[in-house]
C-alpha cells in the first residue's frame, strides 16, 4: 500500500508533437556553447560545482566510449580528463561529495555491466567501487541524502537500488511498478521521480519513490511521453528535455521541453530545444540548465552541440 497521495493519470500515446510555449518571462531561452571534443551520445551527465562530466556513450562510429570530458560553465571550454576503467554506454551518472560516478550501463557487447566507477576530480583519477546488485543500463539516477538511487533499465526494468559512496554498499528497495528503460527524472525533496521510458518508445508514465515510506505512487503523466530524455531539477521543479520515438517529425525527436511542478502535481509546455536531441543528460549549475551531446536523429547519431536552458526568472516549486 502506498503511504502517500497520487493523482493524475494520462495517455502512453505521444501528444501535442510541437507545441508553442507560453510565456514565461525573463529566462525561458536557449543559447549555443562551445561544442564537446568528441560528438557522443547516450552518455551519463552530472555537475560538480560549476563544471559538467560528461562520460562515456557512442561515438558517432557506434564504438563504446571510455572517454571522460569536463565542462567548465565559466570559461565554456570543454577538456579530457582521465579515460574510465571501463567503456560504457547508456551509464546512471551522478555526482556525490565531489566524485562523480559513472554506475552500469552497456559494453561494447551490448551486455549490460554491473561496474560502478568513481571518479575524483582532484587526483583525475578513477576507482572501482562495489558493483551495483543488478547489471543493467539505460537507468535514471537520483541523489538523496549522500546515498544515489538507480532505477529501472534494460533487462527487466523494475528494479530500484541505493548506493552509499561513504560505506560503499548498496541496498535493495521496492521494485517500480512499471518496467521501464531509456527513463529520465531526479530527486525532489524525499520523492523519486522516474519520468518516460520504453518500451514502447512513447510511454508517459510518471512514478514517484517516496525514499522515508519506501513506497512508489503515480503522479500525473507527462503530456508527451518519450524515451531517452533528461531531466533536472531548478527551485524544486523538474524540467525534461528531447527524447525519441516521435512519429510527427521524419528525424524521430522530440523538441520538448516540459516542466512538472511537484507541488500541483502538473505539466506545463516551455521553450523548445534549438537542436532536438535523445541519448542526453541534463546538468543544472544555478538556474541553467546544460544539455551537451546526444543524438539528433532516433537510433544512431551522435553530435558535438553543446547547449543551455535558462530557465525562466521567478519560477518555484518548493
């Protein structure tokens, strides 16, 4: 029995395929940066500071990447940092006290890996920490109280597990109640928001993980269901960006840009991406929002842009 109130339902159907944003104010714009070394896509993306980690995915040859690259938001310059021990694409990614961790994800096999490997910017070294309990990739990633929660991915898709970097152990939680991979979300407050996912390509499915009653509940469905999305979280709302398995446009991405208030347990249309992208992670640093890499047609199809959401000027969800 859940411990906490849901609401919304919806369709799984893909909606609404180009819409036009309201107007939000100041922010609610896009902007170009500089673009990343080596064009990759189904990468894992997290922040430290104000730099961004972007690490492994497909090269644009489909070899798996072991390569680590670091934005530097201030000087919008990209470098390489040390390769990981293991080359992974469709990685969890999240960053903890400083390390930046690269957990699961597929060989170049298309195996999926159980590897969790840590990262320490200062000595620009890696480490390999206690495998995850159950190998799988394409996962979405949350951080909560020190501990990195990883749920969902291919095989299976249900599972949830929590990491804690300070005792290097993992524990088991209660499954997802629907079986997803490709997924995208975050952590706000003590909820757990899995967001998407596949299969089928257009699944609009929203799930929450209340981590203190240890228990998952619906919430309302995004209004354009998609795979191999990302999310961050600004002032507590949740914004997703691009995807795949968009049968309105021939490229077969989605532009969107959706931002869900917890609070109201609602959806709302913002600004669309300049460059529709799927196999992406979303880093947020202040009130931006750093997008870099991806695909920009469905399946394969790696690029180098590199691009920011701010997002818009006021706007709160806690």
């Amino acid at each position: 029995m859940s411990l906490f109130l849901a609401s919304g339902c919806g369709s799984d159907e893909a909606t609404d395929p180009d819409p036009t944003p309201p107007s939000s104010g100041p922010g609610n714009t896009w902007a170009s940066l500089a673009l990343m070394i080596e064009p990759r896509q189904e990468v894992g993306v997290a922040a430290i500071g104000t730099r961004v980690f972007v690490a492994g995915g497909f090269r644009a040859n489909g070899t798996t990447a072991n390569t680590l690259e670091i934005y530097d938001t201030a000087a919008n310059a990209w470098s390489i940092a040390a390769p990981m021990p293991v080359a992974v694409n469709h990685p969890g990614a999240a960053a903890v006290n400083n390390r930046f961790y690269v957990i699961g994800g597929a060989l170049g096999s298309g195996a999926s890996t159980d590897a969790v490997q840590e990262y320490d910017p200062a000595r620009n070294e890696w480490g390999l920490k206690t495998p995850m309990p159950t190998a799988r990739n394409a996962v979405v990633t949350g951080v909560r109280a020190g501990r990195i929660y990883v749920a969902g991915g291919a095989p299976g898709g249900r599972d949830l597990e929590a990491y804690d970097p300070a005792t290097d152990r993992w524990e088991r939680l209660p499954l997802m109640p629907t079986p997803r991979n490709h997924v995208a979300g975050a952590f706000v407050g003590d909820l757990f928001y899995a967001m998407g996912g596949r299969p089928p390509n257009t699944l609009s499915t929203n799930e929450a993980f209340h981590a203190v009653a240890s228990a998952w509940a619906s919430r309302a469905a995004m209004p354009t269901g998609r795979s191999g999305h990302g999310a961050a979280v600004v002032r507590g709302c949740v914004y997703v960006f691009g995807g795949e398995g968009n049968p309105a446009r021939a490229d077969g991405v989605f532009p969107q840009n959706e931002v869900y208030d917890p609070r109201q347990d609602a959806w709302q249309f913002l600004a669309p991406m300049p460059t529709p992208r799927h196999g992406i992670g979303a880093a947020a640093v202040g009130d931006r929002i750093f997008i870099p890499g991806g695909a920009t047609v469905a399946g394969f199809g790696a690029t180098a842009a590199n691009e920011v959401y701010t997002v818009p000027a006021g706007r709160t969800c806690e």
